[in-house]
C-alpha cells in the first residue's frame, strides 16, 4: 500500500524531493522504477511482478539495479508486512 519508512538518507530525500543527483545517471531509472513498484504492493505477489527476491536468511525483500539493464550494481531493499514496505534501504554493489 505505501512506503512507510527509509533507512538509507539519500533514498529518502528522492522520494520526498525528486532529488536524485546523487545516483549515476546509468541506472537513476531502475531506482526510482523500484520504489515506486514498492510503494504500489499491496501483496507479496506484487513484490514478485517487479523481481523481487527474498533472502533465505530473513524477511528482507531486494530488487536488483542494473546497469542497461545487464550489469547488477545494487539493489533497493525492504520489509514488507500488510501490504506496507519499510526501512527502505540502497546497497550499491562495489566490484
């Protein structure tokens, strides 16, 4: 249903001011793709229309980001629970 909360400071800062600067212009598109996919789910399958993965080891839920859509740079992650996702968080991959 909505995207409650952020932890990473930047992503915040985009969703709430469309600042978006700060991300390479050769993947900006996923990243705002994915958090409004994110903001739109309302249920787990709707997590799953996007791609979206859930690690083994907990509840987090991730979206690859990729560069040209070929080259995996990072991924937007969260918890989804009630159709709300939270502690939205950007890991950028580091070669």
């Amino acid at each position: 249903m909505a995207i409650v909360s952020f932890l990473h400071h930047e992503l915040l800062e985009m969703w709430l001011s469309d600042y978006d600067e700060w991300l390479p212009l050769a993947y900006r598109h996923e990243v705002w793709n994915a958090l409004f996919d994110s903001d739109a789910a309302s249920q787990i399958s709707d997590l799953l229309d996007i791609g979206a993965l859930r690690s083994e080891e907990s509840a987090l839920w991730y979206v690859t980001i990729t560069v040209n859509s070929v080259e995996p740079c990072g991924a937007v992650t969260c918890y989804f629970n009630d159709g709300d996702c939270f502690s939205l968080d950007f890991r950028e991959y580091n070669p």
